[in-house]
C-alpha cells in the first residue's frame, strides 16, 4: 500500500489550485451574472415592447348572403392582413341532433372601406363578432320593404360599447341606386343593428 508522502501531498494541492484558477479565468460575465438581476433586466426590456395600437375600418359586403341566409346567424372572426383588420363570417349551421357546425372555409368576406378612430391594442378585448338569426331577418326585412326595390349592400363600422368597453359593429344598409354604382350614403345617425361581441354576448 502507497502512502501520499508530504511531496506528493503538496504536488496535488498545488494541482488543484492551479484547476480551480484555470475554471474561473474561463468563467464569462454571463456565467457570473446574479440569476435574480437577469431576470429583472429581462422583465423590464418586455415591459417595453408595448402593443401596438391598430385602428380598424369600417367594412362593407353585398347584402345577398344575408338575404340566402335570413334564418341563420353569423359568426365573424377578425383577420389581421398587411395593413387592414377585417371581419370574415361563417353561417351557424345545425344537425339533425341540432349540434352546431361552421364549414372549413368563410362564407362571406368583409372588405374594408376606410380608416376610424376605433382602435385596438394593449388592454382590449379581441373576440368573435356574432350577428343573431333576429337581426339577420330584420336586416332583411327592411330591405325588402324599399319601394324602390334596390340591391343593398351592408356597412359594418366598428364602435367601443361604453357599458362593456368591447368592440362591437353597428350595421347599416346602403341601397344601390339604378345605375348599379352610386350608392345611397344617407346613412341614419345611429343604427337599429348591431352585432355582439362574444364572448360574453345576449343576443338581439
């Protein structure tokens, strides 16, 4: 059995120290940051990265697919693009269990017409839009009953409901004149329509 004479002893410490020098000159200043501090510096970087604030368009489709489907309701869901926010809708369908079901693809497309003041961003509600059976058949209704018997075309404009601070659409009807291009832009002050934010949402 080999004992560790007093050479030997003192050859490994000084090989030792010598390891842990070696270990420590190779340490980064990452690898010698405070845990704690890094992640407060992380925090406050995110802190910075606000939201952007996005202002939506108002919104315009023919009035037809609304017609085709005046018992059905609409859900409408937001599509962010390059530089618009728009609304597509899929028609409620129901099974013979009476389960409901949305086809794969939207069956209506919002197009946008112009710029408001209404926006979105850091502590705003983002949900579905839903535009009741009840409010589809009046919408219909009224269009039938012009006595001019025009196309109309529907004008979504986006409004912040001051009780619930949602975003929500009022609705209305534009009539198409005989010349199938000038639009009747006598829009009421306020509309009779409006759709839902969901979720929650009662509806009309």
């Amino acid at each position: 059995m080999t004992l560790f004479t007093p050479v030997r002893v003192l050859a490994f410490c000084l090989l030792i120290s010598f390891m842990f020098v070696a270990c420590q000159s190779g340490q980064t200043s990452a690898d010698k940051a405070d845990p704690s501090k890094t992640s407060s510096t992380t925090q406050s970087e995110g802190a910075n990265n606000l939201i952007p604030v996005i202002y939506l368009d108002s919104l315009t489709v023919s009035a037809k697919v609304f017609e085709d489907a005046k018992d059905k309701s609409f859900v409408f869901e937001y599509f962010f693009g390059d530089s618009t926010v728009t609304l597509d809708g899929w028609i409620t369908q129901k099974t013979k269990s009476d389960s409901i079901y949305y086809s794969p693809k939207p069956d209506v497309k919002l197009q946008p017409k112009g710029k408001t003041n209404v926006s979105i961003g850091a502590n705003t509600y983002v949900g579905n839009q839903l535009l009741s059976k009840e409010t589809v058949k009046k919408i219909v209704a009224k269009i039938k009953s012009d006595s001019l018997k025009r196309q109309a075309n529907l004008l979504f404009i986006p409004a912040r409901n001051p009780a619930t601070t949602r975003i929500q659409y009022k609705v209305f009807i534009q009539f198409v004149n005989k010349n199938e291009s000038d639009l009747d832009t006598n829009l009421d002050s306020d509309s009779d329509f409006s759709t839902n934010p969901s979720p929650p949402h009662g509806y009309n």
